[in-house]
C-alpha cells in the first residue's frame, strides 16, 4: 500500500497500491492489461464501489495487523 488519502469525510478513501507482480486489471478471455500500481476509491469498509459487468467489485481490501510505515 503506498497512499490512503481519506476523502467524502471519512466515508471513502483513495488508496494506492503497488502489486510485487503485475495482476491482470481486464477480465476478457482475449484480451489483458497488466498493472503493477493501481489507484482507486474504496468505502470505509474496503469495498470499490465501481463494480465489472458481473456486479463484482473493482476492489477488495482488507486490514491484516497493524499499520506499518517504512521509510522516511
């Protein structure tokens, strides 16, 4: 996880995050964009709310521990 940026007053936030390996972000079986950083919002309880044409979430995250800080 490389950024949270609370926003809509704590309903939401903006969280940016860079994968070890890059994830397939498409779902089409003849067709893959690769990503290694993505950025997307996400409500209080980890869920996007943009949703694929399947109704299934762009993104899910959860909270596993505490929060570390690395670096400066």
């Amino acid at each position: 996880m490389l950024a949270v940026r609370e926003v809509a007053n704590g309903e939401a936030y903006r969280v940016t995050i860079d994968f070890d390996d890059a994830v397939d972000v498409v779902t089409f079986d003849s067709f893959s964009a690769y990503r290694r950083r993505v950025t997307a919002l996400v409500s209080k309880d980890g869920v996007s709310p943009q949703k694929t044409g399947d109704r299934v979430p762009h993104l899910v995250v959860a909270r596993v521990g505490a929060c570390v800080r690395y670096g400066n």
